[in-house]
C-alpha cells in the first residue's frame, strides 16, 4: 500500500488541478480559429490528461466495484465515440470549417481498465485470464485486420462495412485508431499501474518512457524535416510537456479526498459539447 503523506495532494484536489487545466487545453483547441487564443493554454493543458491517467490507476485500484467503475467509462467513452462516428463518416454536426471534436480519453482508460485487470490476475497467478485480457486489447487490431483480409467483400457492401466501421470506433475501438490519446499514453497507463506500490520507480520511469516517447522519438523524426529547428520543440511539438504532470503525480498522499465524485465523469462531455457548440456559434458570426 502507498505511504499515505500527512501533506500533499489527495485524489480530489489532482482532479481538480486537471480539470482546469483540461479546460485551459480545449478553450485553445476549439477557439484556436480566432487567432486569439495562446498557444501557452494548450502547453499547460499537457499535463491534464497524465493527470487523469494517474487519478484513474488509484481510483481503479482502490474501487469496491471494479465492473461498475469500467461499465462507467466504456459508457462515456462509447456514446462520445457514437457521436463521433457520425461526424467522421456522415460528415454530421460538423463546424463551418469542417472541424468536429476528436476527444475520446475515455476511450484509452477504457482499454486500461482491461490491462489492468489483467495485471492483477497475472499477479494472483491467474495466468490464463491474465494473459487473455491483456492480449484481447493487444491483438483486437489485428483479429479486424484478418477479418477484413478472410472476407474483403465486406468493404464493398455499404451497410456492413459502416457497421464494422461503427463497432470498431465506438462500442469495441482499436488502440491503433483511437482518435485521442496515443500509444504512449497507452504503454503509460500501463507502467504506472503495473509499478503502483513503488511510487519512486512508479513515477521515475513514468516520466521517462514519455520523455522518450514523445519528446526523443519525435524529435527523431521531425528534425529530418526540411526547414525543422530544435525550438521547435518548445513550440510546436510539445507534447511532451505532459512530462511535467509528474511533479504534481509526487504531491499525491494517497488519500481520495471527498466531493464532486460524480463531477469528474460527466464535466469531460458536458464541457467538450459546450465548448464545440460555442466554436460553432461563433464561427457562424464571424464568417
């Protein structure tokens, strides 16, 4: 069990530091086509998303209702996933611009909750299950691409290929095309939970998968770039500022915190269709 800090952040206090931080991100991402909006917002905003990462491990972790906790997620995650569906292949609810939402975090959380799972029954010497839910989310990918090669009319029949398409972006998404979020995201989640217990270690090796995921292995292929300056890392791929979120990760005393438990489930839709539906608006005015 983690050492509980007489000081320090609880589970609350780090969702709520994301939460604002989330909201500084999406305000850039939705209004960024003002031209008045800067770019600093979205820097900060990389730290929301390890945050939540991190609040979700301990929240998994410690929940009485391990399949309530995951129906919850797979549920948000499935509807916004649903709605998104239509606006890539039916081109629906999309601003002027073209331009519609491609969050879906809940979506890799989902997929975590599975890995997790497994994690524990390969610790409890359930080696069968374990592996099976580990490698359900690892090769789902793969059983669609073989699906698809074994019977290619699919794709030439309307109805079915758009129902394929439609499972595999919402109700049961591939970890290779979900739209928010990434493979280190992913492999991060991962570690941070297969390493819970050992906060050092944890978070030391957290904080450099990312580094070098999202800050060495870009910088590898964007400076073979004609024109390409290493500022740009401080510019344009920051991705890897989410790094950063590790010193708020230190600050957690283990403790949950009380309030606003319902809160953090629902804010992420509510405010990303508010914010989308503001953009909309106000594109409308200044075309």
């Amino acid at each position: 069990m983690l050492t509980k800090l007489k000081n320090g952040l609880d589970g609350t206090q780090l969702k709520t530091i994301a939460l604002a931080l989330m909201v500084l991100d999406h305000i850039h991402y939705f209004f960024e086509f003002t031209g008045c909006i800067p770019t600093v917002f979205s820097m900060l905003g990389r730290l929301s998303a390890p945050l939540f990462l991190f609040c979700t491990v301990e929240g998994f972790a410690h929940t009485h209702d391990r399949r309530r906790y995951f129906v919850r997620i797979w549920a948000i995650g499935t509807a916004m996933a649903a709605l998104e569906f239509f606006m890539i292949y039916a081109k629906a609810f999309r601003r002027g611009d073209g331009f519609y939402p491609l969050n879906a975090i809940f979506q890799d959380l989902m997929l975590l909750c599975i890995v997790w799972q497994g994690i524990d029954w390969l610790r409890e010497k359930k080696f069968a299950k374990g592996i099976a839910a580990i490698a359900a989310v690892l090769c789902w990918p793969f059983v669609m691409v073989a699906f698809l090669s074994a019977f290619p009319q699919i794709q030439q029949m309307p109805w079915a290929s758009t129902v394929v398409a439609f499972v595999i972006t919402s109700p049961l998404p591939l970890w290779t095309s979900i739209t928010d979020g990434s493979w280190s995201f992913l492999l991060g989640g991962a570690l941070l939970y297969a390493l819970r217990g050992r906060r050092k270690v944890q978070l030391t090796v957290w904080a450099l998968v990312i580094f070098l995921c999202d800050f060495v292995l870009t910088f590898g292929m964007a400076c073979r770039q004609e024109g390409f300056v290493w500022t740009q890392m401080f510019t344009n791929n920051y991705e890897w500022f989410g790094v950063a979120a590790v010193l708020l990760m230190l600050l957690y005393n283990g403790q949950r915190g009380s309030g606003h438990k319902q809160l953090f489930y629902w804010f992420y839709p509510a405010h990303v269709y508010l914010l989308y539906g503001a953009s909309c608006l106000l594109y409308n005015v200044l075309r």
